[in-house]
C-alpha cells in the first residue's frame, strides 16, 4: 500500500498537490510514485519510477547502439527524484518517509522557488491500496 505526501516550503510557502509514494495493491507492479523535480517546469510532480528505471535501461541501450539518439535521453532526464542525494540536505535528526529501498526526507529538501533546502513532504496520512 502506497501513501501520500504534500510537498510544502517552509520559507517561500511553495507546494505543490499531494505525490502519491508507491503503488497500491493492484497496480504496485507496475506504479512506484515518487517525487521529482522537473527541470524543464522548474515544478515537484509525481513520477512513476518504473517507468523512470525502464527508460534508463532503454537510454543505456540506444547510447550503446546509437550512439547519436539522445531524444529519449533529454526526455527522461529532465526529472530527478528526490531520494537522490543532491535533493536533500542529510540530517540524521530528520525522520524519513520509507517505501521499498527508497527513502525520502520528511524536511530539508530541495525548493525549485526560492533555491533552499526548505521543503517539508508532509504526512498526509492517507494510505490508499
Ligand atoms: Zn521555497
């Protein structure tokens, strides 16, 4: 069972609507969410990491064949979830939001508004299956 998050900036007020983190019982095969940046839109969104790691291992394999195919590649790079080390600030005093082998900061990440590391993902504490 998947739950949800509310990404809010404690310094710029930014946020955004809930991210949904993981999958529900039905569908966890094949929807993993996750929160992302979007470079392009310079907005948090939700993504679907399966999808994010399939077009990775399609990258890897056009790069390796076609050496000269990067549309794929600009597309799928514009995001960057937000386990990612540089979309956080490591703070041992912080707690975590935890789904599988991914683990998501509840405060201190990254604000794509005002440039500081001042979103809260707040618990919504809404479980969906
Ligand atoms: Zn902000």
């Amino acid at each position: 069972m998947g739950f949800t998050i509310l990404p809010i900036c404690t310094n710029c007020g930014y946020k955004t609507k809930s991210i949904a983190i993981g999958g529900g019982r039905l569908n966890h095969h094949t929807e993993c969410g996750a929160p992302a940046l979007n470079t392009e839109s310079n907005e948090i969104e939700e993504i679907n990491l399966y999808e994010y790691t399939k077009t990775t291992i399609i990258k890897k394999k056009f790069l390796y064949f076609f050496s000269k195919s990067i549309s794929i590649v600009t597309k799928n790079e514009k995001y960057i979830p937000y386990y990612e080390p540089s979309m956080f600030t490591d703070d041992l005093e912080i707690g975590n939001h935890n789904w599988g082998n991914k683990c998501y900061k509840k405060s201190k990440n990254f604000c794509p508004k005002c440039k500081s590391y001042s979103i809260d993902f707040l618990d919504e504490g809404i479980w969906f299956d």
